[in-house]
C-alpha cells in the first residue's frame, strides 16, 4: 500500500465515522444552538485535539494496550461513563432550575471557550471507542517502512479535516436557528436533551462490551 492509497482508504472509513451521529456531534450542536459559533467552533477544535492524541498514541502502539487489556479498557471505560454522566446530569440539572447559559451571558469570552475546548477534548479522550477505533484501524494504513508516528498524525489530520468540515456544516446550520434557538426556555429544552443523550451515553459504555 502507498502512502496516497492508504490516505485516501483511511479517508472514505473515517469519514463515514464522522457523519455517524454520535458523542461528539452532539456536543457541538449543543455547543452551536445554545452558546454561539465561538463555543462551537472551540468544542470542535478540543475534539479534534483528541484525534491527534489518539493517532500518536496507535502509531506508537500506546493505544493498543486497549484493545490487548481488559483491565485498561474498564478503567478508560468506567471514567468515561462517570465523565458522560456527570456532564449529563449536570446539564439536566440547569435545565430544571431554568438558569441556562445563553451566548453573551455574563462570564461568557475567552474562559468560556476554553471550557468548551476542554470538555471537547476530555470527552473524546475519555472514550475507549475512539482509542479501540485508532488502534485496530490507523496500523493497517501504515505503509511498509514508513515512519508510523509521522503516517499516523498524518492520518489523524485527514479525520481532523473531515471532522471540521462536518462540525462547520453543523454550526451553520445551528446558527440559521440560532435567534429563536437562544431564547432562554429553547436553550433549557436544548440542554435537557443535551444533557439526557449524555447521560444515555454514559450508561451505554458502561454496559457496553468491547
């Protein structure tokens, strides 16, 4: 395999994981719908931080401790789920109280988007699904005597690229809507969704085999 056919192969796989509804869509929509493009657009860049983390650590073998130990695969399972859970809760929680956030609030600026590049890039750190997917994958696509840190953060930012292109048409998309979306009941129902999807992830992993 040559390095222009294994980049395009790892394209068309991890672009179909990217337009699969999943974790992280969702944290931008939410991100995008509720807090404006800025917030979005950190969240996306803290989940594409991720996919970096994650090709380095399979191109060198790190992230197949995962798929060869069950025990490390629990634990990055087990706090992942409380992760999920937790923000889940927490979101549930201020849609209840009817306090959102609303894009603009007081405290919203540069802190506020990077909290929202941190949760972006904890929550895709902290799934085991991403580290089991980098690993069994990106080492097939890993040309004979090329250097495998170099091919796989390369690979890593054909996925980064496809997922900022995918997170882009979601946010434009959230912000059509954005005016009726921010009124602070439609931030509430957001974040209780947000929040219930979370919480539904969250318990998948933990019930979820390999």
């Amino acid at each position: 395999m040559t390095l222009g056919s294994a980049v395009l192969t790892f394209a068309v796989v991890a672009a179909a994981l990217t337009v699969t509804p999943g974790l992280d869509t969702a944290l931008v929509l939410r991100a995008a719908l509720t807090r404006g493009r800025g917030e979005a657009a950190a969240t996306a860049a803290g989940i594409v931080a991720g996919l970096f983390v994650w090709g380095a650590a399979a191109a060198v073998g790190v992230s197949a401790l995962l798929t060869a130990s069950e025990l490390a695969y629990d634990v990055l399972r087990w706090v992942g789920a409380a992760y999920l859970v937790w923000f889940g809760v927490r979101l549930l929680v201020r849609a209840l109280r009817g306090r959102p956030e609303v894009a603009g609030a007081p405290g919203a600026g540069a802190g506020s988007g990077w909290r929202a590049a941190r949760e972006g890039l904890t929550t895709n750190l902290l799934n085991p699904k991403v580290g089991v997917f980098y690993a069994a994958l990106l080492p097939q696509f890993l040309p004979a005597g090329s250097d495998p840190l170099l091919v796989g953060l390369l690979l890593a930012g054909v996925h980064a690229v496809l997922s900022l292109a995918w997170f882009a048409l979601l946010i434009g998309l959230a912000s059509a809507f954005s005016r009726w979306l921010r009124r602070p009941r439609s931030v509430r129902v957001v974040d209780g969704v947000t929040g219930g999807t979370l919480i539904g992830f969250g318990v998948r992993l933990a019930l979820s085999a390999r």
